[in-house]
C-alpha cells in the first residue's frame, strides 16, 4: 500500500436515511400533486418507485434481492401513505378538519372504503407498473 493511499471505508449505513428520505419526499409530492390537480394521480406510483431505488443506490445499498424488497415494501408504503393522506384532506375538509387531525381520526375501515371509491383500475394499474419498474431498476 502506497503511503499516499487511503483506505475506503464501507459506508453501508447510509442507506436508512436515504430510504426515510425517499419515502417522506415522494409521499409529500404524491400529496401535494393529487391534491393541486384533484384527481389521485396514480402515475406517482412510477416516480415513487424510482425515486426509492435511486436513494437505495445513492445510500450504498448492495444490489441483490434485498434491495428489490425494500424496494417493492417502500413503493406500497408510500402508495398508501398518500392514498390515506388524500382521503384524510377530502373527508377532513369537508368537516372543517385539518388534513393531520383528519388522518389521525380516520380509521382503517374508512380509510379503505374511501380508497376503494377513489381509485379506479388505472390506479391499480400504474401500481402495478411501479412495482415493476421498482424491482427492474432496484436489481
């Protein structure tokens, strides 16, 4: 070894932070899209799944079968996070509640019947196309 040389030093803790980042930016630009635009903008999905890839790798997370699940985990996580956050500003707006008091009180029975009645095939549709897309480029 060189005395000039460095050693390199493995940085694999990196990666938890940049996941919590990935997954809090692209639930909060899922939120605020779907919001501005009044429809639940589905097609976040596919953004959601390549954002959390590319923080994954950004963090120094190993490819392998490891980061596709955390992957895959990360996009349905999000996806719910923001179906559960456009469902709580609609029904707490109409009650005059502000978004987090209205996601706090609503309940998962509530929260799934008003996801059934707002999301539509091609919601599930571009879900499915994220997942995809996040297991291709987390692999």
């Amino acid at each position: 070894m060189l005395p000039t040389s460095v050693p390199v030093r493995s940085r694999h803790w990196l990666w938890p932070p940049m996941l919590l980042l990935g997954v809090v930016t692209a639930t909060l630009a899922w939120l605020f899209i779907a919001l501005l635009s009044g429809r639940q903008a589905g097609w976040m999905a596919v953004l959601a799944a390549l954002d959390i890839a590319f923080m994954l790798r950004l963090g120094t997370f190993r490819a392998g079968p490891a980061r596709v699940v955390v992957t895959l985990l990360a996009t349905l996580l999000v996806a719910l996070a923001a179906n559960w956050g456009i469902a709580s500003a609609y029904l707490g707006g109409s009650m005059g509640l502000n978004p987090w008091d209205s996601a706090l009180r609503m309940g998962p029975f509530m929260a799934w019947t008003l996801l059934g009645l707002a999301n539509g095939a091609v919601e599930w549709l571009w879900l499915g196309v994220a997942l995809v897309i996040g297991w291709w480029v987390a692999k």
